[in-house]
C-alpha cells in the first residue's frame, strides 16, 4: 500500500433552520339545512382527508339490561345498506382507498374515515348512506354480537383490562353506567338483537344532534357541493340533544385485590376522578401529572425503573371521562403500570413515598422545563397527520370546548409556573384518596399491601 495520506472530503454539516410559529389549526364552522354541524380545516398537502362524526349516542342512553347495544350498533353501520350488502358496502370502500371505523363510548358514539381527497365525495356518499339507511340485518347483528361475547373473556383475562373493570366498578354507583364496562357484559351482550339495535339508532343518530369533522388539503374540493349531495341527504327530526347526568365517585383511598394465583406480576391500577378540561386547574394539572409519570424521565420511572428495577415504566395520566354543556365533567386521574410479583409491596411503598415526597418537596424548574419542552415543544408533530387534527377536533366538541381550546392550551401550559404544577399533582393524587386495584397473586401480595396501611383491603376472585 502507498505511504500516502489518504484525503476526505466532507459535506458541510447541516445546521437547523429558524424556528417557525405554530398554533393549533383553527376550523371553520357552519351547519347544513339539516341541522348537521360542519367543522372544516383546510391543511396544505394533507391528501388524505381525515372525518371524525360525533353522533349524540351516549352509553347512559342505553336501555336498561342491553349495555353494549351502542357498541353493536357502532360496528353495524358498515354491514349494510338499503343499497348494499354488507359485502358491498365493503368493496365499495376498498374500491375508495377508504378505511371507516366506529366506536361507542361514554359521550357517544364516533364514527372515524380516512379517505384519498380523490375519493372524498364516493366515500362521503357511502358514509351518508350508513347514516341514512343502515340495514341491520338480523344475520349482521348476530354475527356482531358473537364476536363481541367472545371478546369479553379475552379483555377478562388482560390483567390491564381487568383492572380498569374493577377500578369503575369501585369508583362509581352501582346504578351509575360508568360502573360497568363500556362495551357491555357476556349478560348484556346476549340479550341484543337487531330490533334493539334498531331502536337505539332510531332514537339517538339524527343530524341535528350530529358534528362532522373534515382535516385535510381541500384544495380544488367543491365541499359545500359535496357535503349538499352527501350528508345533505340524511334527514331526523330536531331532537334536543340528551340532559348529562352528574358524575359522581367514592375515592376513600382503599385497595381491591383482584386474585390471580400464580401471576408472576401484579398489574396495578391507582385512581380517582378529578377536575376535565372546564376546569381553570387543567393545564396545571397536565403539567404537572406529566412531571410524575408522563416520561421515561418522570418521577415514578426514575424511582421505580431506574432505581429499583421493579417494572418497565409506570405512567400517570389523565383522561376526560365526559363533559356537559354546562361545563361540569370529570377526568380519571391515574397511575398504572406492573411490577414483578414478590416487590409488590415494595413498589407500592416506593410510589406512596413518590407522592409523599411531591407534597413535602414540590417539583424542580428543571423538571417542569423538560415537561413544557415535551408537551409543547413536540406539538406540530403530534399533529402532523389530517387524522390527529381531526380527531383533537372532535374531542372538543364532545367535550362542549371552544374551537380554539387546544390552540389556548398550549399557550397555558407554557405560561404555568413550577408552583402551580405541583400544586395540581399533589391534588390530583392525594394520597390518602386512592383507589388501588391490584391482579395479582393474593396469596403472595396480600400481606405486604396489608403492611403499608394505604387503605383497607379487599380480595375478590379473578
């Protein structure tokens, strides 16, 4: 080889660019002759066009001893039309490029399409035509309802789903239909046919009490016209939308063990309810949440993670449970995650001492920096996508917010202090006001849990 020296060339390196403002998209807002609200939200180079449609069909609407009935209605929308079978109707959104999804949950129903903008007005007419004449077919809905019986002991034996089941059952009134799980019971479920199915949409799914979401590049889109030969064509009476009954709960902090011989973790669950979106305390309260479990970074992992081993991450979180027009409502405020099965008492002593510590000591600048820097700072690309505005969107009006609330909220959450941080933490999770709910091996983490004096402690079965 030659003694030479060998030379390289190298690009420069590149440096980032200015900053760029940024907000929130702001949609126009408008209704059709039949009483369907119309958020629109023009985004530039969006082909996808994103629909979220927010339909008045609370769970709490559900006839008694048929929970479950707006979760099958959900999924029936797209199995067929007055004009296409079930079949059909599904080859007619393939031929779109269009996805449809649908959901039920405690302020409504939520129907969700993503579609090419080339295809918008085909897949607008089929989602109208779900609304407008959905078939129901006794052979679809039985169908349905088998898949959802054999889903439920599938969610049973999840020890996350099992212990969110126990933590409604224990948070709210027995007669209260927060207290049993969203999608119904294997009792409930059974009991649905298509005629139940058929009156709950006929007195529930009208335009009136309807909102329709559309995010993308409306660029060359006549949508006026388009929404006139689509939406335009479902009709229903002018219903006023349905009264919100009062959310109330039982926090008196206490643990429920939920028994699962010879589980080698124990899934934990700590909750209680506390202040939604209305209330002045929630930028605050985000901050600060995400300050003691919102990261790798936070509080809980550093402790429990880092520190000590016990589990792959636990997170603290809140979310909006359902909101009236009044401005009352309530958010689950929680802490989850799992830990190895002989440090359950460990870990749960670490993490009251976590909170004990949050109360005594407070939050660090440089903790509630790194919070607003992730928060805030990450935003434009948390929404990068039509389907993330559009479904931010949405949330807002389930939740009766202005349309400029989470273009407000970022600049809220940029404005609060470290003081007032802290202070809606240690309110959001008092730690004498928690419900813990343990699955568990009982026989192993009883006696531990029994130890720390966090609340009386109850075992039931698995």
């Amino acid at each position: 080889m030659s003694d030479a020296a060998v030379t390289m060339t190298y690009h420069p390196q590149p440096t980032a660019g200015d900053a760029r403002p940024w907000a929130f998209p702001a949609p126009e807002r408008d209704t059709l002759d039949n009483g369907l609200t119309v958020l629109r939200c023009h985004r530039p180079g969006q082909q996808v066009v994103a629909v979220e449609l927010s339909l008045d069909a609370p769970l709490d609407a559900e006839p008694e001893g048929i929970d479950g009935v707006a979760t099958i209605m959900a999924r029936a929308l797209s199995e067929g039309t007055d004009k296409h079978t079930a079949e059909e109707f599904a080859a007619e959104l393939e031929r779109c490029g269009a996805t449809l999804d649908a959901h039920a949950d405690h302020p409504g129903v939520r129907v969700s399409l993503e579609v090419p903008v080339s295809r918008l007005p085909k897949a607008l007419g089929l989602l109208a035509e779900a609304l407008r004449a959905p078939a129901f077919a006794d052979s679809e809905v039985e169908r349905l309802v088998r898949n959802r019986l054999d889903e439920i002991p599938h969610e049973t034996a999840n020890p996350a789903r099992r212990a969110a089941k126990e933590l409604s059952k224990e948070l709210f009134p027995a007669a209260a239909r927060m207290s049993r799980p969203r999608q119904g019971t294997e009792e409930t479920v059974a009991r649905i046919d298509s005629a139940a199915v058929r009156a709950f949409f006929e007195a529930h799914v009208r335009p009136a009490t309807a909102t329709a979401v559309i995010v993308g590049d409306l660029t060359g889109v006549d949508l006026d016209a388009v929404l006139a030969e689509t939406f335009g064509t479902w009709t229903g009476d002018s219903a006023k939308p349905r009264p919100v009954p009062p959310i109330t709960a039982e926090d008196t902090g206490r643990v429920v063990i939920v028994d699962r011989p010879g589980a080698v973790q124990t899934q934990l669950l700590i909750g209680r309810i506390g202040a939604d979106r209305h209330d002045r305390v929630w930028p605050a309260q985000v901050l600060g949440t995400y300050c003691l479990g919102g990261t790798l970074t936070s509080r809980l992992d550093r402790v429990l993670r880092e520190e000590k081993g016990y589990t792959y991450g636990v997170r603290a979180f809140g979310q909006v449970l359902r909101s009236a027009p009044d401005g009352s409502g309530a958010a689950m405020l929680a802490i989850s995650g799992s830990v190895d099965t002989p440090n359950t008492g460990p870990a749960l002593d670490d993490l009251w001492k976590v909170l004990r510590t949050l109360a005594a000591e407070g939050l660090t600048d440089a903790e509630r920096d790194v919070a607003v820097q992730n928060l805030v700072g990450v935003a434009p690309l948390k929404f990068e996508t039509a389907a993330s505005v559009a479904g931010t969107l949405a949330d807002q009006v389930e939740q009766f917010l202005p349309d400029d609330y989470q273009a407000q909220l970022y600049v809220r959450l940029a404005e609060t202090g470290t003081v007032e941080a802290t202070a809606a933490a240690v309110s959001a999770f008092p730690v004498d006001r928690l419900v813990t709910v343990l699955v568990g091996d009982a026989s192993q983490i009883e006696e531990p849990v029994r130890a720390l004096e966090i609340g009386e402690v109850t075992v039931v079965t698995g």
